[in-house]
C-alpha cells in the first residue's frame, strides 16, 4: 500500500480548518439573530454541526470540480494520485463516520450520496456503502441493500486503480454484497445476498448472479 503523499495531507488538513473556521463563524452570526434561553447552547451545536456538513459537501465539491479525479492507473507521485487522494480524505475523515453511524435515514442518505457527486436515479436507495460516490452511477428504482459496499477503487501492493461503477435501472444489490470497481449490471439484474462481484465483471441485464465470486445463477 502507497504512503499517502504530503501534499494531499497539507490540502485536505488546509481545507479541514477553512470548514471548521466558515462553521464557526456562520453558528456565531447566526447565534446573535437567537433569543437568551436555557436551549442556547444546544441550538449553538445544531447549527454548527449542521454549517459544518454544509461547507465540507461544498468544498469537496469545489475540489472535484477544479482538481477531476482521473480515472485509470495512477502513478506514485503524480498530480492525479494527489488529487485522489485529498478526495479519500475528505470522504474518511469526514463523511464515512457519519454514513456508517446509521443517523441519517436510509431514504435521505441517497440525496447525502448525491450531494457527494454519486449519480443516482428516480426512486432508487442505497441503504449500503458507496465508497466512492463521484465514480458510482445508479439507474432509476434501484436499492443497494442494507450492509453492501460498492467502491471504485482498488489497492493490490503499489498499484493503485479507479473505474467507475455503473448500476442499471430496476438493479437489486443484495445485503452485505461487494461490487468492486469497474463492474457495469445491466437493467433488472440481481445480485444475490452476501456476494462478491469481481473487478471488471459485467452482469447482462435481468440475470442474477451469486457467490464468491459471483457468477451467474440464472
């Protein structure tokens, strides 16, 4: 596994306290529209905490919008692999916490997977994990089951990959499922629970497929 470049840390580490500081001072502006009461403090945290998720979705997504992630194989000690990596930063320091904690309702944490740049369609959820929401598609009525994880990413040794996730529409990703980068399942396929779904694989549509690692069931 690579060492994680310095200069992704100074970028991310910059970008951390310019969120936590914009945080600060919109509670406190804030907090000199609310009335003296014994709820002060309380409604003190509540809006810094809710400021806080704000401003990191938006300066995340002003990274990714001036600094594209590049797909493919990235070299050590690149601009594209900096650039990655300031991304995963951003996603484990900050939002994986939160998503793995199961505060946020399963049927807002689609639009939480938006707001990080997943493209997902009508009427689909993702009660699982997208580890890499910028490189994740999902079609229309969709689910990703509870305790499935679908990443983009890949590390074996040194090498260091990412290939986006494209998911069908009507596509069933069953619980505690894996679907590993650069796997495309057409419309109407379903991915049986508690499977592996290998890099690469492509699933046709309304197929299902099982197993570790998946293959087709019928």
């Amino acid at each position: 596994m690579r060492k994680t470049p310095a200069t992704s840390i100074f970028i991310f580490v910059t970008l951390f306290f310019l969120t936590a500081l914009t945080s600060l001072a919109a509670s406190y502006g804030t907090s000199l529209l609310l009335p003296e009461g014994s709820f002060r403090p309380l409604i003190l945290v509540g809006l810094f905490l809710g400021f806080y998720l704000s401003f990191a979705i938006s300066f995340y997504r002003l990274f990714l919008f001036f600094f594209p992630v590049t797909t493919g194989y990235l070299d050590k000690g690149t601009r594209p692999e900096m650039i990655s990596y300031v991304v995963v930063l951003f996603y484990l320091v900050i939002f994986n916490s939160l998503i793995r904690s199961h505060i946020i309702p399963v049927p807002f944490l689609s639009a939480l997977y938006r707001a990080l740049g997943a493209k997902i369609g009508h009427n689909s959820y993702v009660a699982g994990v997208l580890l890499d929401p910028h490189l994740t598609q999902i079609g229309d009525n969709s689910i990703v089951g509870h305790g499935a994880v679908v990443f983009a990413h890949v590390i074996e040794g040194e090498d260091y990959e990412l290939a986006p996730v494209k998911l069908g529409s009507s596509v069933t990703i069953g619980a505690n499922s894996v679907i590993m980068p650069d796997v495309h399942i057409g419309d109407g396929a379903i991915v049986a629970c508690g499977s592996v779904v290998s890099k690469g694989a492509r699933i046709p549509a309304g197929e299902t497929w099982g197993g570790v690692p998946a293959k087709k069931l019928k």
